[in-house]
C-alpha cells in the first residue's frame, strides 16, 4: 500500500483502535469462571461482550468492523479480507492497526471521524 500511496502521491493515516477486542457483541454463549477473591465457588458468568483475551474476540472484532465500514459505503476486496476500497481510498487492517490511503485528505478525516 505504501508503494501505491507514493507512486499516486495520496496520503497515508494510521490508526490503532485501542478498544478493538473489548466490548464487541458476542454471538454464542460463552461462561468464565469467577475471578479470584469471590467468594462462591461453583458459579460461572455469562459473558454479554467480547473480553482482552476471549479466543473469539479477534473474529468478533473483524465482524464489528466489516459491518462498520459496509455501512460507510466501504467494499471488502476479494482477494485479500484485510482490504476494504472506496472510490479511491483503501483500508488495510492487520489486528487492531488500520492503515488508510488515499488521495482525499477530507475523505480520510471523515472515516476516521466516523470510525
């Protein structure tokens, strides 16, 4: 994306979504046990949203964030999952980082205003 950027003289902004594994809508029943200092043994907790850690929470994010973009007019490219496209601008998320170029200064500020 960089040697694109740079042959088309577009812009490059980079985010990191700090909160991308925690609060995501989970789809499927998952229980922890009870953290350590409580006092009822044999309980469980039915998680409502996506935990740091939580094994589904990568996918859950990437959910949250297909659907996001999509509502924004953003299309996933075929070939590779981790590219979204607009008009010109391009998205490239790898984990919780997103990489954003295009030749629209206005355009990339208003995704990331919308994000």
């Amino acid at each position: 994306m960089f040697a694109l950027a740079a042959k088309n003289n577009w812009h490059i902004h980079q985010m990191d979504v700090k909160t991308a594994f925690l609060y995501g809508d989970i789809d499927a029943d998952i229980f922890v046990e009870l953290p350590p200092g409580y006092e009822q043994t044999g309980k469980v907790c039915k998680l409502k949203k996506a935990l740091y850690g939580l094994k589904q929470a990568p996918r859950i994010w990437y959910q949250t964030l297909t659907k996001a973009l999509r509502t924004l007019g953003y299309e996933l490219c075929l070939h590779d999952y981790a590219v979204f496209k607009k008009g010109e601008t391009l998205i490239l998320a790898y984990v919780d980082d997103l990489l954003i170029a295009g030749p629209d200064l206005n355009e990339i500020n208003q995704l990331k205003a919308d994000l």
